[in-house]
C-alpha cells in the first residue's frame, strides 16, 4: 500500500498525504538498517527500502536459543549433582550460584530473541521525485510517520563512515553515501555498503546524477567539494593548494601522541586504547571462562578436561585481553601511509594506504558515542584513528600528518 501511493507520486499536489511539518531535528543522526543499500536514482521517480538484514535477525535468534539452551544444561546438571549427594549422603553443593548464572544466560536469551524480532518492525521507505522527497518511517506498535520536502530544501550528497560494533567484540566501517537534509530524519541513504571500493566514484556519479553538491561531514560542519575534486589523491590536492598545511605550531606536539622520525619515515602513536572491544564484552568472556570451570567442577570431570581449560584460557582471557588494550601506530614515508595496530606490544604488519590511493584525512565527529575521531580515507580502506581524543589534538594529528605527506609523497612526485 506504502510502495503504491509513493511510485504514483511526482508533484507537491500529489504528496498531500505525507506531513510536511518540521520535525525537531534529531542530534544523532539516523542509523541505517540495511547493511547493503543501492537506491538507484538514475531514473526517477524511483523508491527504496531501508529494512535490517533476516540473516542478522535469524543469526541473533540463534545465538539467543544457544544461550537458553546454555543456561537450561547448567540449571539441569547443578539439580542433578545435588540430587546425587542426596542419595550419597553427602554435603549439598551449593547451588545458588549455579542457579543464578543459568537463569542470567536464559534472561539474555529471550532478550537477543525478543529484540531481534523486534526489528522485522523497524523500517524506512523512500521516494525521490523530480521535485520532492518522502520519507515514510515505520515503529512496532505506532502508526507509520510520513514527511515530505523539496529536493531545493535538501544540501546535497553527502559521504560519511561510521563504525559498527559487532556484539561489543569487533567492529567494522560502514559507508553511506546520503541526500542529506537539515532535518536528519528527511535525509535519504542512497548507498550503504561495508566494502568502500570505488566508493568516491559512486559519490561523484550519485552527486551528478541528482545534481546536487558533494558534501562531507567534518568536526568544522559541512564542507562542499568539488565533484571533479572527488576522486583526486590527497597529496595532489595538497600540491595544487587544495589542502593548506599549517607550519605553525606544527611541532608542538600534544601528550596525546608520541612521535618518532627520520630521513625516511615518520611514526605516530597515539596514546590512547583504540579498540572496539568492550568493558561488557570483557565481562562476557570472564564469565564464559569460568563458568567452563565451574562446569568441569561440577561434573567431576578429570584431567582430560585441561586441555578444554587451557583452549579456553587463549579464548576467553588472552585474546580478549590483547583486543581490549589494543592501539593504532601511524608510519609516513614515501611508499603511502600504513596503519598498524599493536597487540599486547607487538606491532602487526598492518595495510599500506599507496599514495595515488589516499583520498582524504577529516576529523570528524561520531553522533553515535559524541567522540572525535581522525579519519584516513582511502579507496576501499579507511582507518579511523584516536578515537576519544580531544578535537584540538586531533586537528593537530590531521594538519601533523597532512605536512608529512607534503614532505615525503608530494617531495618524491615533483
């Protein structure tokens, strides 16, 4: 019913159905369900959805059935071990602990169940006329909310990341190319994707198509950038004075970063944890861990369950361990950029960002924790760096390492 009334409308007359007053306009800005989005906007009018993956609702349903299932074996194995004491005349085991821990893994089953149906609820659908804009938004339990606007009164395209976190364990960027409105909950994703291939090409293709403004999101606001300027490198716009590189105060160099240099590179790290890894998650794996030795425990069972301890121990306690105080290292020289992240002290190889691939370095500002956060762009990679730190050092960071490419990229192609 939604999908009719949209197609069929092309003019203001015709969207008298969708609210056009202002909504209160929202400080963080909308999430995206869809893990992959391409509104083709070539012919118009034209719709789109935006609606969460089944395969993550069917995957959080799972997870939810083994946690139950988890929590119903401990409850059943602790009932059974006090039963045999009973029949042995034995001191009872304690079991108050064991209940509790079942019944706390059962709890957090039904809730990943509950919310992950919740979410075949939750939806977006999108029109794109010659002349207007609709955003229909859909709740469980409420009536759908519809607006409408001009496309004059939206700013253009705009290209963002963001970091999602997966359960609090890892995380991954997502881009999303947007037809961005003053009131964020009129803005329409027009790409989402979690590979950034060809991404600056598909912005500069979306931004001609709709003939609109390429935008981007800085820690500043808005900037507008040229569409021929899209797919240009970094270090030839910072040649062609594009970019500006300040000398000023370019050594002062804040606490938040220690920095090492020579003839051929330039090493930056920030002193600071840049993990995606959580206190919670943390917490999880503690308990998983031990709850595998209070099972061993209660079971009675012999050395030959060592081995399960000592998998879990690498598992559950070292390498969450080596995510949680995870941190980024920065190296500079003539080959590109490369991100390394340092695991309880040693360095990874990390990936090389190629001169002629660098695209961009923002701060920008995530609405979703309210953190700042350095971002290095590339062409199918992007790392983001010193998230948390504050703004004023990242912009040092940003204008530090801007120079650097000045110095040994810009330096080497001239």
């Amino acid at each position: 019913m939604v999908q009719d009334e949209l197609i069929q409308t092309t003019d203001l007359d015709e969207l008298e159905g969708f609210s056009i007053s202002e909504e209160k306009i929202e400080k963080r800005r909308l999430r995206p369900l869809a893990s992959f989005l391409d509104f083709d906007v070539s012919r118009r009018p034209t719709q789109a959805k935006d609606r969460v993956s089944k395969t993550r609702v069917y995957w959080g349903i799972f997870l939810g059935i083994v946690l139950i299932t988890l929590g119903l074996i401990a409850d059943f194995g602790s009932a059974n071990n006090s039963l045999f004491s009973q029949a042995e005349n034995l001191p009872l085991p304690v079991t108050n602990n064991s209940f509790s821990a079942s019944w706390l893994f059962v709890g957090l089953g039904l809730f990943l169940i509950i919310t992950r149906l919740m979410l075949l609820f939750y939806g977006r659908d999108f029109f794109i006329g010659h002349k207007f804009a609709a955003v229909v938004i859909q709740k469980p339990f409420e009536h759908s909310t519809r607006m409408a606007d001009s496309l004059n009164e939206y700013l253009g395209v705009r290209y963002r990341t963001r970091i999602v976190n997966v359960l609090g364990l890892t995380s991954f960027t997502q881009h999303i190319i947007d037809l961005q409105h003053p009131n964020e909950t009129k803005t329409i994703p027009l790409y989402i994707t979690k590979n950034g291939e060809n991404i600056s090409q598909k912005w500069e293709e979306l931004a001609r198509q709709l003939q609109m403004p390429a935008l981007f999101n800085t820690a500043e606001g808005v900037i507008e950038i040229a569409p021929e300027d899209i797919q240009k490198s970094l270090p030839d716009l910072i040649v062609q004075g594009k970019i500006s590189v300040l000398e000023k105060n370019l050594y002062k160099i804040p606490k938040s970063f220690k920095i090492v240099e020579n003839a051929e590179t330039c090493q930056i790290d920030p002193q600071i944890r840049d993990s995606a890894f959580s206190i919670f998650s943390g917490i999880l794996c503690f308990c998983a861990f031990f709850s595998i030795l209070f099972f061993g425990f209660i079971l009675h069972l012999t050395l030959s369950y060592l081995p399960v301890i000592l998998a879990a121990l690498v598992l559950f306690i070292m390498i969450p361990l080596s995510l949680f105080f995870r941190r980024k290292r920065i190296v500079i020289s003539p080959n590109g950029i490369r991100i390394k992240s340092r695991w309880l002290f040693f360095p990874s190889f990390g990936f090389l960002i190629k001169p002629e691939e660098l695209e961009y370095v923002y701060v920008i500002h995530n609405s979703y924790d309210f953190k700042y956060t350095l971002v290095i762009g590339a062409d199918g990679q992007t790392a983001h760096i010193g998230r948390g730190l504050p703004k004023e050092d990242l912009e040092w960071l940003q204008n530090f390492i801007n120079a650097q490419i000045k110095r040994f990229i810009c330096h080497k192609e001239i």
